[in-house]
C-alpha cells in the first residue's frame, strides 16, 4: 500500500518511482513502436490527411470582418429583411402609369398637325445636325446641299432628282443661317460615256454638248462631277443648245 | 459570423416580386440569398425590365420618327440584357474563386434586380423626357439630358447591386474584401462593355435630318461624342 502511495506521488510530481526503476521491467503489453517494428496498413478509417505545408500567409484568403459602417448597413438591411410587405396597390399603380405612358406616346406620333405627330410638328423645332449632304433652302428659290462647308447650288430639277434627293430631305432655314456658308460648286450633272471624248451637261431631260477643255473650266466644272454612264443611254437622251451656243452641231457620244 | 435566419416566402404572383423589389429590397435580397424562388423572380425582373426599358426606347425613338420610336423599344432592353449577359460569368467566376458560394442563378438574380431597378427609374422619368421633347428644339440639349437619366438610372442600379452583394455574402467573411474590390471593378466593367455596346446598337434617339437607321455605321466612340454634344451644346464647335 506504501508502494502505491509512493508510486501515485512520483506520478504527480512527473518521476519514476525507485521500486519501479530497481526492479526489471515486467513485460508490458507490445506496444507498436514506430522505430522498433512495422506499423501495419491503415486502413480506410485510420487515414489522416498528410500534413502539407501551409502556404504563405499572403496566398491564404483570411476571414476579413466587416467594417462598423458594413456592420450597421447590415443590420439594419436585416430588420428591413425581417418585415413582411403588405400588398398595396403600387401593382395596379405601376400598371397604370406605363399604360399611361404608352397611351401618351401614341398620341404625341398620331399625325394630327398637316400629316405631322406632335413630337415632330412644333415650329421651333428646327434643329438639325450640320453635315455633308445636308439639303437647305432660304427664302429664295435655290436649293443647296452642303458639302465641305460650302455650299453648292443644285442647278437643275434634273440634278435635284439625278442625285437622289427628295423634296422631304429639304430643309427650310433662315437666310442668315445659308449666308454663314461660302458659295460652292453649283450642282451639275455631267455625263460622258467611255468610248467617247465629248461631255455633256443635262438640264431639262436634255444633254448639252460642251465644247472643250477650256468651256468645261470656265463653267466651273470639275473632272470628279462627271458621271460615266453606257453610250447608248447617252445616245437616247435628246440634243440641248450646246455650250456655248454658237458651238455647232453637237457631236453623239 | 453565423448565418442570418432564414426567409420565409410569401405566394405572390410576378407582380408582386416586383411590388416586393420596389417596397423591401432588402427582404428580397434574403429570399435570393435564401434560394426562395429565384426562378420565379428572374422570371419576373426579365418581363417587366424588358417591358419597362422597351417602353422608355419607344419616347426617347419617338424624338426622330415612329419606325425609330419602335427601333429603340427593342434595342434598348437587348442593350442591357446583353450587357449582363457579357459581364454575368466574369463576376460569377471571380466571386466562386474568392470563396463566395452564390449559385449562377443567385447572380443572375441578383444582377437582374440591378437591371430592373434601372429600368423602374427610366420609366419614372419618361415623363420628364416627353415633356423636354415636346419643348425643346436642340437635339444636343436632348441628348444629354438622357445621358444624364441613363447615368442616374444607373448608380441607382449600382448602388443596389452593392447592397444585395453585401446581404448576400455578409456571413461569408474569408475574401470578402478581395470581393468587395472585385465588385468595384466587375461595375467599371460593366458600364464600360454597356457604353460601347450603345454606341455599337445606335442609334437610339435618331439624329434630325438623317434618314432612319436600324444600325449607324461604326466610327468614332460613346465618349467622343458625348464630349462633341457637350461642346456644342456650350458654343464650342459645331458637331458635323
């Protein structure tokens, strides 16, 4: 009993009892010593995760907490969250007001105003965005169409349609507002075919002969004005004066 | 953190996700956040973002003519719903990488209540844009104006996507800074694709003295062209 007194204080105090160290050592159970014998298989349920090296802090993603403003944000999103909504009438509400809306943008495109919707039809409204090809009338009966910041005066109805515009593309303006454009090349249009040297400028659904170099450059013409068109097309338009008058007979393409 | 506790769903009808959205985003940020019917609420952001973009096209199209007015009904809500579409996986793929477990459908929902908030905001201003293109005469002017809506509709839109993004991984901290960075980002992002995506689809108002157009040819950018409007519009030059 003595023995076991000593024994249970060496235990406390983390020594070996002198009994226990004189006398040999009684045969313990077979322990499995890593050193001493070979650990059998694992098995399935024995396997722990191989211990891997931790990765360097930086590469490790951290629980980052929520900063006081989150905090609150939060909170009060959640006590928002927790109240239950009531059904109110912003159902029909909503509804309404998008039929309203679309109830109101068929009446403003109705043409009501000389074929015009109202959207469209006020008379200030005169905006428009200066660009090449911009079609301009003032007061007088000249047409222009703007192109490098000039304008050029379509000369002809024959050029208006010859060039694809139509009397929609034109737009009334101010004369103060043309003025502010310098004077272009007027609009012609000039046509010639490739197996004939001869020019002509059409004006009233009839081809014009124009006599030379020198008449083609005094009329203010250029070389990229001329259009290439089929002989025979050119041969079917009938014969104007040519220019200038005294000419002589015009000469077919 | 724990978890926050979980919602419990009301039956409602499409309309009333969005009565839900418009009255207690916060309560339906949790139901995405929960997986309460978030089929049903992509469902109904889809058909009434749809039906409120198309409808504010139509007034800003109805500036140039009918065939633009209708043009821009159907451009405008690909403009946005292709936008998210663009930018969906990006911001999907970065939150799943840093440790969020939103499902792509949470995602979508959530970036499709974005959308529709942005959308319930035009429509609220349609009004206000009748109303200057009734009374004003300078399509620059005009222009600008709904640039300016479009930019309001959208950090409106923005600032709830924020929200919903915090409710929704609030209890999921590991990464949630890289997150909230990313998410700042993913915006940028979005504005950016969104911007030259409109500039890709234009036009959308219709420019007086042009001909209708379904599609304007390319050249030029969004932001040239803003400043050129803005510059006109000031006296500085004159837009050709």
């Amino acid at each position: 009993m003595l023995r076991e007194v000593l024994a249970r204080q060496a235990a406390q105090m983390g020594l070996r009892p002198e009994a226990e160290a004189s006398q040999p050592e009684s045969p313990t159970p077979i322990q499995p010593a890593a050193q001493q014998m070979p650990a059998p298989p694992p098995t399935a349920t024995q396997l722990e995760p191989p211990k891997t090296p931790l990765a360097p802090a930086e590469f490790q993603e951290t629980e980052d907490p929520l900063s006081p403003a989150e905090a609150r944000e939060l909170a009060e999103f959640n006590q928002w969250a927790a109240q239950v909504v009531a059904p109110s009438r912003l159902p029909r509400t909503l509804t309404w007001f998008m039929l309203g809306v679309l109830g109101l943008l068929v009446l403003l495109n109705i043409p009501l105003f000389n074929g015009l919707a109202l959207a469209r039809a006020l008379p200030d409204r005169q905006a428009f965005i200066i660009r090449d090809g911009l079609v301009l009338k003032g007061s007088g009966p000249e047409i222009y169409v703007l192109e490098d910041n000039t304008k050029r005066w379509i000369s002809s109805l024959d050029a208006f349609e010859h060039y694809g515009y139509q009397w929609n593309d034109v737009h009334l303006v101010e004369d103060d507002f043309l003025n502010q454009f310098p004077d272009g090349r007027p609009l012609h249009v000039l046509l010639k075919c490739g197996a004939s040297p001869h020019i002509y400028r059409l004006e009233n659904d009839r081809k014009r002969w124009i006599k030379d170099i020198p008449t083609f450059e005094a009329e203010g013409h250029l070389w990229e004005d001329v259009r290439f068109v089929s002989c025979a097309h050119l041969r079917t338009i009938p014969d104007g004066p040519p220019i200038p008058p005294d000419a002589g007979s015009p000469p077919q393409p | 953190m724990s978890a926050p506790p979980a919602i419990v769903s009301q039956p409602v009808g499409l309309l009333g996700e969005m009565e839900l959205l418009l009255r207690n985003r916060f309560r339906f940020f949790a139901e995405i956040r929960d997986g309460v019917d978030v089929p049903r609420k992509i469902r109904a952001m889809f058909l009434y973002s749809s039906l409120f973009l198309a409808t504010f096209g139509a007034v800003i199209g109805s500036e140039h003519s009918v065939w633009q007015a209708l043009a821009s009904s159907v451009k405008l809500p690909l403009l946005f719903l292709i936008t998210l579409l663009v930018c969906l996986p990006t911001l999907y793929f970065f939150n799943t990488i840093f440790q969020a477990s939103l499902s792509l459908s949470q995602n979508l929902a959530l970036l499709l209540s974005a959308v529709t908030m942005t959308a319930i905001v035009l429509l609220a201003f349609a009004p206000v844009t009748l109303f200057f293109l009734m009374t004003t005469s300078q399509y620059q002017f005009y222009k600008l104006l709904n640039v300016a809506i479009f930019a309001i509709a959208g950090w409106i839109g923005m600032r709830q996507l924020s929200q919903g993004m915090l409710m929704l991984t609030a209890h999921e901290r590991r990464g949630a800074r890289i997150r909230g960075r990313i998410l700042q980002v993913w915006i940028l992002l979005y504005a950016f694709v969104g911007s030259q995506l409109a500039w890709t689809l234009r036009p959308f108002f219709g420019a007086p003295g042009l001909p209708f157009e379904l599609f304007r040819g390319l050249g030029g950018n969004f932001y040239t062209n803003i400043f050129a409007s803005l510059g006109e519009l000031f006296g500085f030059f004159t837009v050709r």
